[in-house]
C-alpha cells in the first residue's frame, strides 16, 4: 500500500493538508511563462521583420526540418481523407458531423438584433471574424480532434478564411482540415508559427484571431501577441477532477483519471470523494491499469507529480472542492449525478454519469474539447461559435429622441469635464 499512496496522494476534510493542498490546486494557472518570454520574443520580432525567412529558420532550429512549400493551399486534404483505414475516416467524418451540429444549435442564439425605443434605434450587429488561424500540436501525439474542434466551429460561425498551423502534419490532421472547410495548411508549429498567424507573412496574411492548445512556448507566443490579435485563452496542462461517492465504479474512476495523466506529465488527475474505501480501490486500479498503459512513463509522472484525491465528509462538500477548482473535466460518478452536476457551477464541462467518459467529449460528443484550463473555468467557457463573431453596437436617433436625452447626455458629459462632447449635442438641438 506504501506504494499506491506515493502514487496518488491524498487529505482527509478538516486536515491542514487538506486545506492547503486545495488551495495550491486553485492557483494551478498560474504558469511560469515568464522563463521562455525572452526566446519567445526574438521568434516574435524576427518573424515580424523577416517573414517567412524567419519562419523557415525557426523551423530548422526547433523542428529540424525545412518545410517545402511553407504554407500551402494545396495540402491534399481529400486524398489524405480517402487514404485513410475505413473505420478511422468514418469517425473523422461522424466527429465533423456531430460537432457541426451542435454548433450550429448554439448559432442560433447569435443573431443580431434591433428595436426602437423612444426614437431611438438600438441594435447588435454579429458578424463572423473574416480570418482565423487554429494551432494543431504535433508533438507526442497527433491532433486531428483539435482541427475539427475548432476549424469546424469557425466554419459553422461564417469564418471566411480558416488557417491550420500544425508542425509536419500528418496524414489524419489533413483530413480533418478538408472535412472542416480549412482553406491553407501552415507547416510550422511553436512561437514561429503563432508568429506567422499574428503578423502576417509574404505567403500568409495576418488572422484575426488564434485557437487551439499548445506547449508553454506556444501559450506565450499566444500571450504576447495578444492586442495584434484575438486569442482563445492561456492554455494549460489537460486536467479532470472525477466526483465520486460509494457507488462509483472504481475501475471507472482510475480509467478516466489515466484518460487525462497520459496526455502530458504536467496533467492533472484529480479526485474528490466521501468514500475512503472508494479511494484505496482506486488506487490499486490505477496501479493495475498502468501495468499495461503504452504511456505508463507519462501517466505516472502525472499521477506522482499532480494527482490527488480530496476525501470530503458530505456529499455537499463534493461540490463546493469542485466549484473551487473550476476544473476543465469534471465527470460525476455519485448516485445522483445529475442533481450533483447541476450543483457543479464552475466546470469546462461535465460528463454526468458513469457512462459518459470524457474520451467522449474530446472526441465524438459535440461540443469543442478546447476547453478553459488552470481554474479558468471559473471566468471563462469552451470554444464556441461566440469565439469566432465580433458584435458591433447600432445607434440611430431621431430629432425628437435626442431632444427628450439632450440634457442628461449634456449634464454627464459636463460633470466628466468633456465640454466638446456636449457641444456635440447641443449643435444638433433646433432653436
């Protein structure tokens, strides 16, 4: 048992540990960005006075290769689609489908809008952004999931011109782009390539904004270019806090853990339950399962460096560690999980039941995967179509409206010190 315990720690309510272990898991955001800042930013301002010159030697020094062409319209999507084993191009296709579908039932709930009230006209304008660019990882693993999770969104949202930056793409990641309406394939990946999307090169025109997860280099490169352009959020390690009581399935619960450790060492793998028979299951579980795991290595890192189980008294303290933790997965396996998930008011996204794995949403669910990590779920929301519209406010008065407003607007504008703003309005007063 020694063992198991040094692989998943654990506190028990009412224990100092127990504190304050919850409140180093609530500032798990806070990423040390700052000590790749200075090479982050000689990408940045390279890439911003050289081009795709800049890009091409980033790309050698990091990635060691040299792309041909660099940016590419042409990159064989509906080849490499067709290529594909049948059964992985139908799940390609059932993923673009169902993730298509869900967004277009959250578009409707974008519209612009208009009334008139007084003789005045008010309205919000919502119009899709014209150019995006989606960062795809390529790394230790591939992405094809990450493309549709976001390109397809844009696509449903009116995005003209969508960018995938991915490094050395594979076959899979350019079939995903074709099945999600991608118009040009960047061939680089890190700070070089959010560069190349923010700045704008001789082959690739700036975007508007930039989605999609990557390593701590491309978080910063994604922060600093913040202002030039739009971007999705600051990125962190893959997390899932599991919510479970007596009833849960502990062969389940050390499942959905490990589905997030073997993303990334860093990932966090996280428990809360009422249940410390529950808990020491679990952990003989994980050891069993991970005997087995083709990434071992990196799941058990994560499980050694940031897993760790919550043991709470009451099933209401269940949910109060979950909405402090704001975490990006949250599956809730209790004996009444929807009742506690609609209690659950700061999660990326819930997976209710013991049925509903969380490979499900990265996958096939619907919704985007891409989803506020590091507690950010207590301010921010998935990847939605809102993610790829701007909103412009419509003002138009009549003579009569501004008349019945002039004063006030005058009044305001005075008492701020702003005269010129209420000669503005005076100037339109009749009489």
């Amino acid at each position: 048992m020694t063992e198991s315990r040094s692989l998943f720690a654990s506190a028990g309510s009412g224990s100092e540990r127990f504190e304050r272990e919850l409140q180093r898991l609530e500032r798990r955001g806070d990423t040390d960005l700052a000590r790749v800042d200075a090479s982050v930013r000689e990408v940045l301002a390279a890439v911003r006075q050289e081009g795709d010159r800049a890009v091409l030697r980033f790309v050698e020094r990091f990635e060691g290769r040299r792309p041909d062409p660099l940016v590419t319209q042409d990159y064989g999507g509906e080849q490499a689609l067709e290529s594909l084993e049948p059964n992985l191009r139908g799940a390609l296709e059932t993923a673009a489908r169902r993730i298509r579908r869900y967004h277009q039932r959250q578009a409707e709930d974008l519209r612009s809008f208009e009334y008139t009230e007084g003789g005045a006209t008010l309205g919000s304008r919502v119009v899709p952004l014209r150019r995006v660019g989606v960062y795809a990882p390529g790394g230790k693993a591939r992405y094809p999931s990450t493309v549709l999770m976001c390109a397809v969104i844009a696509q449903v949202a009116g995005v003209e011109e969508i960018v995938v930056a991915c490094p050395d793409p594979c076959v899979e990641v350019r079939a995903a782009c074709h099945l999600s309406g991608v118009q040009s394939l960047l061939n680089a990946g890190g700070a070089q390539a959010i560069a190349a999307l923010a700045y704008g090169t001789e082959s690739l025109p700036r975007v508007d904004k930039i989605v999609g997860p990557g390593n701590i280099y491309v978080t910063a490169a994604k922060r600093l270019v913040f202002g030039e352009v739009a971007i999705d959020s600051i990125a962190g390690p893959s997390e899932i806090l599991v919510v479970a009581d007596a009833t849960a399935d502990p062969q389940i619960v050390a499942a959905d853990l490990l589905s997030q450790a073997e993303h990334d060492e860093a990932a966090y793998a996280l428990l809360v339950t009422n249940s410390r028979d529950l808990l020491e299951a679990v952990r003989e579980c994980l050891l069993a399962q991970l005997q087995t795991l083709p990434r071992r290595v990196i799941a058990e890192t994560s499980l050694q460096q940031h897993g760790f189980a919550f043991v709470v008294d009451t099933p209401d303290q269940l949910v109060s560690v979950a909405n402090r933790l704001a975490v990006e997965h949250v599956a809730v396996q209790t004996a009444d999980a929807r009742r506690v998930a609609d209690a659950i008011q700061r999660a990326g996204a819930l997976f209710v039941g013991p049925q509903t794995p969380e490979a499900a949403g990265d996958y096939l669910a619907g919704p985007s995967h891409v989803l506020p990590t590091g507690g950010a779920a207590r301010f921010s929301s998935p990847l939605g179509v809102y993610d790829f519209v701007a909103r412009s406010s419509v003002i138009s008065y009549t003579q009569a409206a501004l008349e019945d407003q002039a004063d006030a607007i005058t009044a305001l504008a005075r008492i701020e010190g702003l005269e010129a703003h209420a000669r503005a309005v005076e100037a339109r007063r009749r009489g």
